[in-house]
C-alpha cells in the first residue's frame, strides 16, 4: 500500500475505507480524546490534516488525483466516524492542514513539492502504522 508522489496514480479511496471500516466508530468527546479515544487516535488526526496539505498541494502542482483527497477524507470520515463531534475534529484538522499551505503558497514551487512528498511518506507510514499494530 503505497502513497505515490507526483504520479497521477494514488492508492484508491476504497482501499483507505477498507482500512478503517472495522476499527471502532465509538462517541468521543473533546475531552475524553486522551483518556478513552482509540489507542490511534492521534495518527489519525494527523493523516488528516495530511489529506487537507495534500488537497491543496497536488492540484497545485498540477497532479491530479483521481479520487481526490477531499474525496478520499470523505471515504475516510464515512468509514472512521459515526459521532458528530469526532467527524468535526477529523474535519478541522483537515482544513487546518489545507490552509496552513493555502496561505503559503500561490504557485507550485520546489519547496511545494518536498513537502508534498515529505507529507505522501508520512501518510504511507502512518498507514503502515495503524494497520500493522491495530488492523484485525
């Protein structure tokens, strides 16, 4: 399960919620994210606001992505998220990792395209990640 950069190719969408499908979409408040949220919790928050810099910074550079990551946060938020609230966290910190680009860059440059690949490896990894240590 790879993450390709700068190719128009990119790991489907179905592929992702199959991923998350069986982990547990239980009710967790704000609060209890520490104490009672799954153990992945945090990486999960993370690949989304990977999801959100990478739906600013492909386009960008003109890759095109088919589905695209907005399209697959959908799939994922779908598959992870029954509570309102947790569905809204994963929400902000895509749009957190969309504007923290969005505001940085206007034109794909060199350093657009090392972060984006450094962000298409980190995602990979944290996919590894989950799924070797909480995957069924």
């Amino acid at each position: 399960m790879k993450l390709k950069c700068m190719q128009s190719v990119v790991y489907p969408a179905t592929l992702l919620a199959a991923i998350f499908l069986g982990w547990p979409g239980r009710v967790v408040s704000a609060q209890e994210v520490g104490i009672e949220a799954p153990p992945y919790e945090q990486q999960l928050m993370r690949l989304s606001e990977i999801f959100g810099a990478l739906h600013f910074l492909r386009p960008l550079c003109n890759e095109i992505d088919s589905p695209s990551w907005r399209d697959q946060m959908e799939d994922f938020l779908d598959a992870e998220t029954i509570d309102e609230n947790r569905r809204r966290r994963f929400i902000e910190r895509f749009n957190q990792g969309y504007r923290g680009f969005s505001v940085a860059y206007r034109e794909c440059t060199d350093a657009a395209r090392i972060a984006m690949g450094q962000y298409l490896t980190e995602g990979e990894t944290i996919i590894s990640d989950v799924t070797s240590r909480y995957g069924r």
